[in-house]
C-alpha cells in the first residue's frame, strides 16, 4: 500500500511543489512506500507565474531531481485532498493555521506544521536549504517507523 503526504503552502508555487518534488525522488531512492503531492490554499493567485518558482526548480535540478514536463500549475487545495492523505505538512505554521481554522476546521489540528517562511520574509536562497533539511529528515522518520517497501 502507498501513503501520502501532501505539503501545503500559500501559492503551490514554491514551498509545497519544491517538498513535493524532492520528497518523491528522495523516497523513490529510499525504496519508501509513500509519495507526496502539494497544494496550495490561494493556488488562484499564482497560475499566471507559471508550474514553480525558477530558483525551486533550479534547486531540485542541483539535487538531481528528475522533472518531468511540462510540470503542472499550482493546484488548490480541496477537502478531499486532505482526506485522501496519511500525513499533511503546511509549511508555515504562522502562515498556515488560519487558513486551516477558517477553511477546514478541525485540520488545524490533524496537520504537522514547519516553520518554512515565504518569499516576503525569508528569500529562497535560505529558506530552501532548510525546506531540503525537513524534507529529508521526514524520510528518515518514515524510514525508521518502517515505510519502506518490502524487498
């Protein structure tokens, strides 16, 4: 069986997509029975700036990423993404829970929340190291609690 996780951020531009697309190649070699995808609360906003951030895309080449294309365009979150889920990450709680609280109540307290700030208070350039950081360490714990595929 396959578990998801699903990262949400504000756009689904850049945090979420960048998770989403380092944690599938990570847990892909890490022989993981998960993938993740991402969506985005205010998704709408962003579909003119195109599938994903241009820094966020050149990082996950740097890591060796593959990235099939065209990639898709941010994608909005819907209640059913959150039901289809074993594990939801938004990536800022400070930027996140509200929306949790005023859009899907009762999430708010079912999701794990990182502390990855967007591009109005931290620039890409940090921010991605440690987005890198959390999304390999979230391997790692799914590796230790025994996700990976049997061999």
């Amino acid at each position: 069986m396959i578990h998801q996780v699903l990262f949400l951020c504000t756009g689904n531009y850049y945090r979420s997509r960048f998770a989403e697309l380092l944690f599938n190649h990570l847990a892909g070699e890490a022989g993981l029975n998960w993938r993740a995808d991402s969506r985005g609360f205010a998704a709408y906003q962003e579909h003119e700036a195109g599938p994903v951030l241009p820094s966020a895309f050149e990082a996950l080449l740097a890591e060796g990423v593959r990235l099939d294309q065209p990639l898709r365009f941010p994608l909005q979150l819907q209640p059913e993404d959150l039901d289809r889920a074993d594990l939801v990450v938004a990536l800022d709680e400070a930027e996140h829970r509200d929306y949790l609280v005023t859009d899907f109540p009762g999430w708010e307290k079912r999701v794990e929340y990182w502390h990855i700030q967007d591009l109005n208070f931290i620039p890409a350039r940090l921010a991605l190291p440690a987005l890198k950081s959390d999304v390999r360490a979230l391997v790692q714990r799914l590796l230790r609690d025994g996700h990976a595929k049997p061999r």
